[in-house]
C-alpha cells in the first residue's frame, strides 16, 4: 500500500489535486481528509474568534492511531465533523475501505514527524494567497453560510499568520511542489506517473 499526502494552505487546491488522483486510479484508492479529525469548537467559544489553520486545532492523536491501522491493512471507522456546527456528529462514524494507494489531504501532515513518517510520496500545493483567498470566500459563502467580512476577518487574524507559521515550512520537506494545482497538468502528470511506477513496484515486491 501506498500513502500519498497532500499538502497546502487552506483553499490552495488540497481537495480537486487528491480527487483527480483518485479519479486516475479508481479502483485502487481512497481520500482521506484530514479535516474529519478536527476537535470539536470549546464550548461557548465562537467560532470567529477561533483559529482552525493551528496544529492545536486537530485530533493528532487519533489521527495516528488510524494511519497506523491503515497502514497495517485494517479498515477504519473516521469521525464525521459538521463544518458548520464545528462538532462532530454524535454517533457518526464514516467507513474508510484500505486500498492499494491511500491519498491523504490536510493542512499538517509533514508537520508532526510520527505522522510524516507514514506517508510513501508528498505533495505540496503551491498557490497565491490571492487565489486562496478567494477559494476561502467561494467554499466558506456557499457551503458555511458565513459572510465575506467574516471570512476576510478571520483570514487577516489567523490563517494567514498561520499558514507562514506553520504550513508553508512543509513545503520543503515535500517531494514534489505543484504550482497552481490541479490545472498544472504537466505536474500532475508527473505526480500521476510516479504514483504508479511506486504501485506497480509495491505489486512486484509482493509476487
């Protein structure tokens, strides 16, 4: 098995780079996001004066836990977390099937060096922050009913310093930094040409 991480800041394009991987290997994938393993918003904390783009903002613990089944071969059972309560759903739990190639999207997942290790291939997504920015305005109006000012309130105050913090250093621990995402075909060709050579190694190391 093969685990691929894809990384990059909040609205770089993590989420369209991993579903046109697993698009080109359909029968042999599964996504996993991250984002299932936020921790549930503090009680009576709003959630505009919380920072999510922060490493304390994830369930790390429980996150390795289930790297390491799915490394193992084992099936999981993942969290459902509501982007909208910021919570996740009680008694909600989601089937994650094990594949011979796992792709992996997240904000930290070379930031935490027991979760580094798990991964076979890294990716970086490397996007303006304009064009994260109104990625951010696009996905968080439409599917979070939050409003513009909001959304600009919170990217000034926290994802932008933390996306210099603690997300852009872990473009350099990657193997491959993609430029604008799914759109650059020719890296993703790339991408797509080394996953495979990987998977058909991984296949003869099995014969």
């Amino acid at each position: 098995m093969i685990l691929v991480a894809i990384i990059g800041g909040s609205g770089s394009g993590k989420t369209s780079v991993a579903k046109e991987l697993i698009s080109f290997f359909p029968s042999k994938s599964n996504l996993l996001s991250m984002d299932n393993y936020y921790k549930d918003l503090p009680s009576g904390v709003d959630p505009r004066n919380f920072n999510f783009d922060d490493p304390k903002a994830f369930d790390f613990e429980l996150f390795e836990e289930d790297l390491k089944r799915i490394k193992s071969g084992e099936d999981i059972k993942l969290p459902k977390y509501n982007m909208v309560t910021y919570r996740r759903e009680t008694g909600i739990m989601i089937d994650f099937e094990v594949k011979d190639l796992i792709v992996v999207e997240g904000l930290f997942l070379l930031y935490n060096r027991h979760i580094s290790d798990f991964f076979d291939f890294s990716v970086y997504i490397d996007a303006p922050s304009d064009e994260r920015l109104i990625r951010r305005i696009e996905r968080d109006t439409v599917e979070r009913g939050r409003t513009v000012e909001s959304i600009l309130t919170q990217y000034r105050k926290y994802v932008a310093p933390s996306f210099k913090t603690f997300i852009e250093p872990q473009k350099y621990y990657c193997d491959i930094v993609l430029p604008e995402g799914v759109s650059n075909k020719i890296g993703m060709n790339i991408i797509k040409n080394a996953i495979e050579k990987m998977l058909e190694t991984k296949q003869e190391g099995i014969r």
